[in-house]
C-alpha cells in the first residue's frame, strides 16, 4: 500500500509515522473533532465548507487547534498537492484532518493540541455495486445522542453509538448501512451518512437538531434547487421511510447511494428511484467527472 504523506503537528511525514501518544485525550476519552472531504479529478470538493464545519466543531468543544480555518485550509490544500503523483493508481483521494485536545496536562497549564490532515485513497469496494441496486439499510436500536448530552452537529469521534449501531445492522444483513433514531422515534442519520426519501416527488429529510449539518446533503439541497425539485426538513418516522417511493444515503466519497431496502422491506420498487438517479446525474455534471463510472472502475474485481 502507498504510504501517503501527511501533515501531523507541523510537520510532513509518511502517514505510517501518524502515531496518537496513548496519553492523548483523544484517545483516552474520544476528545477529537474532525472532517473528511474527498476529491474529484485531484481537486478538493467543497473543501472550505468542511472545514468551516471543523471549524465550528473545534469552537463547541473549545479546542485551539493553533492553527487559523484558512491555514487549515491551505495545509489540506499542500497536502493534497504532496500526494497528486499517486493519484492515478486510485482514481481520487479522502482527506481528513483531525484535532485532538492533546495529552493531558496538570491544571492550568496550556493544552497542546495534536493536529493531523492524512490522505488516503477512496474505498470504492463498499459502495460502487450498490449504485445499481441499493443498499439495504437497518433501523438500529442503539440511539443517536440527545442533544442535550451531545450535540450531533459537532463531528467526532465519541462514536460507540455508531459502533454498536452498525453491528446491530450487521445482525439482520451482514451488508446492511444502520440507519439511527432519535430518543423520540424521529429518525435521524446513519453512521457517518444522512438519510433522506422522496415521497410523491418531494426529497424529505430529517432536520438538523439531532444530525451532522451533511456538506454532502448540502450539496444535493443545492442540485434539488436547480432541478426545481423541492425539498423539505421535517420530523420523520420510520414510516415514512417504509412508505416512501425512494430513499437514499448522501457521504462524502458515494455522495448520493440508493437505498432500496429497509427493515426487510423494499421502498418503492426495490430499485434505485429515478429523483436518486437524477441527483447522481447533476452530481457527475457538477464535479467533471461520472461518479459512478468512476467508483466501479476502481472497485477491485
């Protein structure tokens, strides 16, 4: 495997050289905030609205990661640039940068943040079949946080909801994606992924109290108005889900994946719907580049 280079703590380094101190907060308690970004063509997508976000992350948490949201920004950029000669190999890159608290110090001392942006290449395997027949997804039991315990706007990396979700999911469909709720029944996200469906050639989403603020979801907000596709945020059962003539995942490296299954139950049809296909279309328009073609490309054999 290539070993990337990274920027860790002010330094260029390969990514094997990326190591956490095992005294690191981050490690020790999930004091991390973080964002992922991938590229199209080599070019960063939407890169400063991740890490607006981060930079949103980091002030919640109150971690100084010592660096400006414009440095930040100018790093993934180099560190993108660092990598582009092994690009060829994998079709595009995901980025990520992370920023822990640091090790723990006695009290008032300064913190000493440990920042990190690591290149690697997109794992195509997991979702480039499912363009053409969905993926199934799993209502979990396990909860998203309230967010009066921990506002799932901030991304990080105290995930062992996630975890426990998706081995839940793995139970029922060994390829099964969970999908969450909230403590109310709402449904609310996946595991590192937003929900959205179409009913009667409306695009649905939950709303943004108890989920990720998705640049991904975003991003198909944004097709939708141009398509003139209207869209609403509203509670949502799984209901709704079950009934709806559509349904689909929005994440960084898939962008737009069909979900045809859930619950056992198939949406609409059982096949990707034509709205999902629509937005996968004016998706591939926008970046330059045919996602699909792209992720089955690079899929291994």
């Amino acid at each position: 495997m290539t070993d990337y280079v990274a920027y860790f703590n002010g330094e260029w380094v390969p990514n094997s050289e990326v190591k956490i101190d095992s005294n690191d907060r981050g490690f020790l308690v999930g004091d991390t905030v973080f964002d992922v970004e991938r590229t199209f063509n080599g070019k960063g997508f939407r890169l400063k609205e991740h890490v607006d976000r981060l930079y949103r992350s980091l002030k919640y948490a109150r971690i100084d990661p010592g660096l400006s949201a414009a440095e930040m920004l100018s790093i993934t950029e180099e560190a993108i640039a660092r990598n582009e000669p092994d690009r060829a190999e994998v079709g595009d890159f995901t980025i990520h940068q992370f920023v822990t608290r640091g090790p723990r110090v006695a009290r008032g001392e300064p913190e000493i943040p440990t920042v990190g942006v690591r290149i690697g290449a997109i794992d195509f395997n997991r979702h480039a079949r499912s363009y053409a027949t969905g993926v199934h997804g799993v209502i979990a039991k396990t909860r998203s946080y309230s967010p009066e315990s921990l506002d799932p706007k901030i991304k990080h990396y105290s995930r062992m909801n996630f975890n426990l979700a998706q081995m839940e999911a793995t139970d029922v469909d060994p390829d099964a994606w969970p999908i969450m709720l909230d403590l109310g029944g709402n449904l609310t996200e996946g595991t590192g992924y937003n929900v959205l469906m179409v009913t009667n050639g409306v695009i649905r989403s939950p709303t943004d109290r108890a989920i990720l603020q998705g640049v991904s979801r975003g991003m198909v907000f944004d097709l939708a108005r141009q398509l003139d596709i209207p869209v609403v945020e509203e509670d949502l059962q799984p209901y709704d889900l079950y009934t709806a003539d559509e349904a689909f995942f929005t994440t960084t490296s898939p962008c737009v994946l069909p979900v045809t299954k859930a619950d056992n139950r198939e949406i609409g049809d059982g096949k990707p719907g034509p709205i999902t296909q629509q937005l996968l279309a004016a998706w591939s328009e926008a970046v330059g580049l045919d996602v699909v073609d792209q992720a089955l490309s690079f899929a291994k054999k």
